[in-house]
C-alpha cells in the first residue's frame, strides 16, 4: 500500500474540531445552565485554537486574511464601541473586549478556512447544525411532556430533560437562525435525498422551534425561506411576495417601546455601559436611568452607539455585498455563506438582545452570518496576489 498523504490526519482532525466546536457552538445556549462555564468551554474548544491557527497563517504570509479593506468598516465599528467605554457611566470593559476580540477572531478564521479547507468547513457546519436539531427535538419533546400543547415554548419554566435550561423566548429564537438556515441552504444544494434530505429535515424542526417558540417570528423566517426558494425559480420577482409578508410578521412580533427613551444621546450614545436581558443604562442630565431592554438590536445600537455606531454596523454589512454584487457572483451556489444574514437582521430587529458581549445565542443572528459573508470574499488571489 502506498503511504498515506502527510496532511490527511491534520485535515481529520481539523474536521472533527469543526465539526464538535460547531455542535457545541450551535447547541451550547440550550445545555449549558451556566453563561460562564458555556463560555469557558467554547474558548478552550474553539477561540484559542482558532486564535493560534489564524495568528501562524498571518504570520506565514496570509496577513491579508486580517488587512482586507473589506473588514475596515467591521474594525471601525469595533474601534467606536471601544471608544465608547470614554463617556459610558458603567462600563464591563472586561466582558466587552473579550466579545471583540472573539469576533475578530471568528472574522479571521472563517476566512482562512474558506481559503484553504472549504468542503470541510461547510460540512461542519452543517453537522454542527444537525447536533442543534437534536437538541432542539430532545427540548421540545421535554417540554411538551410537561405544558400544554398550547403555550408557547419558553412561555413557562418547565423542568426539562437533564435539567436543560429554560431560556429566555428571544434568546432561543436568536440561537435558531443561523443553524436552520444553513441546513436549508445545503440541503437544497445536496437535493431532496439521501445527506441532503437529512440536512433539509434539520431544517424543518429548526422552523418548527422558531415557530413554537414565537408564532409571528417564527412565520417571519418561513417566509424568508420561502422568498429564498421562490429566488431560485425562473419567476424570481414572486420572492418578493413572501418577503413583504416577513416584514409585516417582524414589526408584527417586535416589542414595543417608548423610542425616545432609548434616543437621549442620539449622536454619539450612551457608550457601552453594562446591560442584561432585563435592562440598559441611559443618562438624562446628572441622572443615570435604567430602562428596559429594548430588544432590538438597532435601537440598542442608537442608544448605546448613536447614530455614528448605527452607520458603521450598517456599513460592515453593505462592504462585503457591495463587493460580491461587483463580482456578479450567483447566490444561490454556496448560499450559506449569506443565506442567513436577512433573517438574522430580521430577527435582530424584533428580538435582539446583546450588541458586544462575548458568544451568545444573539451572534447566531448577527455576528455569525456576518462572519460567513466575510468569509465568502476570502479567495486566494485576494490574500496571496503573487501566488500562481
């Protein structure tokens, strides 16, 4: 027998450390009872190696994985959040920063794995998301074994299988996306049997959770779907049609707020205070507020950023879209890499809790998708030009 490739073991590991750091990426908000324990694991498991593989490719020539003019609006918004922690009354500039550099970080290695290791990394991308559904399938089945058919899931704490945690709805719904999403879109490219049939089911009891979960919301992203089949077929102009009725089930599942609370600062916000799922800080003259969590992502960005934050988390997104409607590039191949990145904006609006903290469930709607359509530019004459 002739000798094995050198590099066959490392591409074996390295999907089985995708593959286990996605299971756990996707799937952590529904195991872990404890926020910090869940995020002690996913920085030994994913972060740090992460940090270290990106750190060697930068430093064996890839420097342009980090120095894209693509990512400058993603680093200004990042450098605004941090100038911030200058006039915000209450500041966790620990907790902050920590949530930046993680997402520098998955920026970075998302793109040198879509460089170097594509089909592994989709595949543990889906893989980690069909280890959500699982998880998804065990709460929901726990769940119903104790309420009514008729509460919606998180409605009620409930005592769950395993004494899995009972979450807050919106932080549920946000951790739904970017698994259900993915699996519909490589469901689709596999087709309807065999690995792809699998993958398109996974993506049926993710819709189904979003739906138990928040009936409007979750009838938001089927309609996104939807609108993203109807784009595929040769009458495109019909996806506008679910796309419109999305819209209507967003503002129709969003909260509801008295706006300008949230608008006391508009320009440069109150900064990056400290926030939980329950409150946010404002400060009206010499008097400092506690208001109620807004949940929605671009009010908070507003309240916390101002309208400079707001333009450049605006401009982060517009860069990289800008830049694949100049390649003219097709959509529909490799849709995962974008597919989720509307419903996540969607599900931001109406149900959005964090802005810059480290992982949590919100970055399956935002920072996540983000990072999947960043990674989708990563081609190698943009990293190496000289390279033949």
């Amino acid at each position: 027998m002739p000798p094995l490739p050198p590099n066959i073991m490392q591409g074996r590991w390295l999907r089985w450390w995708l593959t286990l750091s996605f299971a756990v990426m996707f799937s952590g908000t529904f195991l872990f009872n404890s926020r910090i324990g869940f995020l002690n694991v996913l920085d030994v498991l994913f972060f740090l190696p992460a940090l270290t593989l990106l750190t060697r490719a930068v430093v064996s020539g890839d420097y342009r994985l980090m120095t894209s003019p693509l990512l400058a609006p993603l680093y200004l918004f990042i450098g605004w959040a941090a100038l911030s922690f200058a006039w915000a009354e209450e500041p966790n500039t620990s907790r902050a920063v920590r949530g930046m550099v993680q997402l520098i970080v998955m920026v970075g290695i998302f793109r040198w794995l879509h460089l170097y290791f594509r089909n592994t990394f989709k595949q543990a991308l889906a893989n980690g998301a069909l280890c959500c559904m699982v998880v998804a399938t065990m709460v929901m089945i726990s769940y119903y074994t104790t309420q009514p058919l008729s509460s919606p899931l998180f409605s009620e704490p409930a005592n769950l299988i395993f004494h899995l945690p009972s979450l807050d709805p919106s932080v549920a719904l946000m951790a739904m996306v970017a698994p259900t999403f993915i699996l519909l879109a490589q469901g689709m490219e596999e087709g309807v049997s065999g690995k792809g049939g699998r993958r398109l089911v996974g993506a049926a009891v993710g819709f189904a959770f979003l739906c138990l979960t928040s009936l409007p919301l979750g009838l938001m992203t089927v309609m996104l779907g939807l609108s993203w089949l109807a784009s595929r077929r040769r009458r495109s102009w019909l996806a506008v049609i679910p796309l419109l009725a999305g819209v209507y089930l967003m503002l129709e599942g969003s909260s509801d707020f008295t706006l300008s609370n949230y608008f006391l600062h508009p320009l440069i916000g109150n900064g990056l205070n400290q926030e939980t799922l329950n409150n946010v800080l404002a400060q009206d003259n010499n008097r400092l507020l506690s208001l109620a969590h807004p949940r929605n992502l671009f009010v908070l960005l507003i309240h916390s950023l101002g309208l400079v934050g707001l333009v450049l988390f605006l401009a982060s997104w517009i860069s990289p879209f800008t830049a694949l409607l100049q390649r003219q590039v097709n959509w529909h191949v490799d849709a995962a890499y974008s597919i989720a990145v509307l419903p996540g904006l969607f599900m931001a609006f109406a149900a959005g809790a964090y802005l810059l903290v480290p992982f949590h469930a919100s970055w399956l709607s935002v920072w996540l998708p983000l990072a999947l359509l960043l990674a989708r530019l990563s081609e190698r004459p943009s990293i190496r030009p000289n390279s033949r």
